[in-house]
C-alpha cells in the first residue's frame, strides 16, 4: 500500500510557516494561466529576436518564420529561441508564482537538498527500463486500429513535429553535438521538470493529498502539450516515472536528470543512426519497434521500491534516528 503522504512532515511545517496565504489550488491553476501567458509572449519576443540574429527584416521574419526552422542557414537563431521559448514558457512562470505563494520560493519547487550516488544509479536503472517501456508503448499506439482519416491528421501532426525537431538539431561535428544535447535535452529537463513536477504537480499533490491523482493527472497534461499522438501513451508513462522520482524524494534534482538522460539517449541515438546514413526525418518518423518494453515493467516497480527505500533510510539518517 503506498502512502498518499510523501512529503516529511518536518519539510511541509517548514514550507507552510513560510507560506503568504495563497492557497495551493489556486497557486495550480494561477500556474496554468501564467503558463499560457508566458507561452504567448514568447512567441510575441520571437519574431524581434529572431530579426535581430538573423539580420532578416521583421517583416520578412514575420512571413517566413516557419520555413527557417528547416532551414540550417537559421540552425542558432532557432535553437536560441528554442531554448528561450522553453525559460520563457515554463522555468519564469513557476518561479514567478512560487515566488507569490511562498517566501522560499526554490525549496518549494524542489530546488533543495543533496542526492546521494545510490539516488542517483536508480534514477539511471529506472529510466534505462523507462526508455524501453516507452518504446513498447509507441509501437502500440502506433498499431493501433485508427479510422484512416484520424491517421492522415495524426500523420501530419507527426510529420510537423519531426521537422520541428530537426530544425533544430545539427550532427555536423561534435559541438555541434553538445549544443543538440543542451537545447533538446539540458533546456527542456530544467525548464519542463520545474513546470510540471515542482510546478503543477507539487501544488496539486498539496492541494489534494492524493499522490496518484496528482501524478497522474499532471503527466496527461505533460504528454498533451506536446502534441504528438503516436507518443502520446509514451509520454504518459514517461511522466510517471518522472513524477513518481519527484514526488517520492521531494527534490527536482533527480527528475530532472531522468529527463535530461531520457533526452539525451535520444539525441545521441539520433546521431548514430545519421551516421549510418539515416536523414534525421527518416529517423524521426522510424515507427519500428516490439512490445518487449512491456516486460520491464515489474523491473520499474522494484527500482522505485528500493529508491523509496533509500530516500526513507536518508531521512531517518538526517532527522538523527
């Protein structure tokens, strides 16, 4: 039976003495609603952004913006305002209502604390199993009996986040590389985690007390905003596993860098398989696969036992018993 109650006590007295009065529910939803806004500024700081780089008029911007993200001549531009849109969209928002809310704004998101190297071999045993159920749950939704008009629509959405994605990645030579890395892995696992997990997930689970509701509810919403239907069970998965590591050891920490290898791994097995000759678009839309993932499971339940394990011996450790 899993405790509904995962926070220390000695922690929530602490964050609620320091609290400003605005209830957590409301915090949830003020989130979403500064989400959104900062989401539409970010497209507004865009277009001025990506003219002033580029040396391209605003107006020219304005009309062609969409067919410089393919365009590698505008590969920076792009990735800068990639990552941008990613601080902008998801990191200022929950800092800015945390920062409302309560007078220790990073210890409430879960910018706090140690990680111990066992926390951390755990992390990267549970998101190794993860990246194989999330296959497995790709393949599946993937052969699933869809109405051939749904396909043709889930198709083109497919289609126009593979070339988005490859707009915004280079494979030409090792910085190259890293630079993939930090704007399609680093950006995203810092900015997304601190939305959703320390963000949303957090106030929800503090509103309610019900950690499986808030887990799960808060990763619909993760996989939803990335609009890719083929994924979207995967993402799903994926942000249990992320929400489950987040909300067991209270710390951003440890979600953050399960995101970070879960988008890493991806990226460098995109480079390997360009350099076998692959475009990035044919490696993108690659929708092989098998439902051998799935075998995983019971393996993710084990590793999250012996993780919660290792986060209750370090609490009971540092509270001197």
């Amino acid at each position: 039976m899993i405790e509904e109650n995962n926070t220390p006590q000695v922690e929530r007295d602490e964050l609620e003495a320091t609290g400003k009065g605005v209830s957590y529910s409301a915090a949830f939803f003020m989130l979403i609603a500064f989400g959104v806004g900062c989401t539409i500024l970010s497209g507004v700081i865009a277009i001025p952004l990506v003219s002033l780089m580029s040396g391209k008029s605003i107006a020219f911007v304005t009309q062609h913006l969409q067919e410089m993200v393919g365009n590698k001549a505008y590969l920076r531009e792009i990735q800068v305002l990639q990552s941008l849109s990613a601080i902008i969209g998801f990191l200022v928002p929950t800092l800015f209502v945390a920062s409302r809310i309560n007078r220790r704004p990073l210890a409430l998101t879960g910018f706090k604390g140690a990680i111990s190297a066992r926390e951390v071999g755990l992390v990267i045993l549970i998101m190794a199993c993860g990246l194989a159920l999330s296959s497995a749950l790709g393949y599946f939704t993937y052969k699933l009996p869809f109405p051939v008009n749904w396909r043709i629509v889930f198709d083109r959405l497919e289609h126009n986040y593979a070339e988005t994605a490859a707009g915004i990645i280079s494979f030409a030579s090792i910085p190259d590389l890293i630079i993939s890395i930090i704007v399609l892995a680093l950006v995203p696992a810092v900015c997304e985690e601190t939305f959703f997990r320390g963000g949303l997930q957090n106030y929800l689970y503090r509103s309610t007390g019900k950690l499986w509701m808030s887990v799960i509810v808060v990763s619909v919403i993760f996989s939803a905003v990335h609009f890719s239907v083929y994924g979207f069970l995967s993402r799903v998965a994926l942000g249990i596993v992320l929400g489950l590591i987040f909300q067991y050891s209270g710390r951003l920490w440890l979600s953050i860098l399960a995101h970070f290898l879960n988008n890493a791994t991806a990226v460098i097995m995109m480079y390997v398989q360009t350099g076998k000759g692959k475009t990035l678009q044919e490696v993108l839309n690659d929708r092989d696969g098998s439902y051998w993932g799935l075998a995983v499971v019971p393996v993710i339940i084990y590793l999250f036992i012996e993780y919660r394990k290792s986060i209750a011996h370090k609490t009971t450790a540092s509270n001197g018993f």
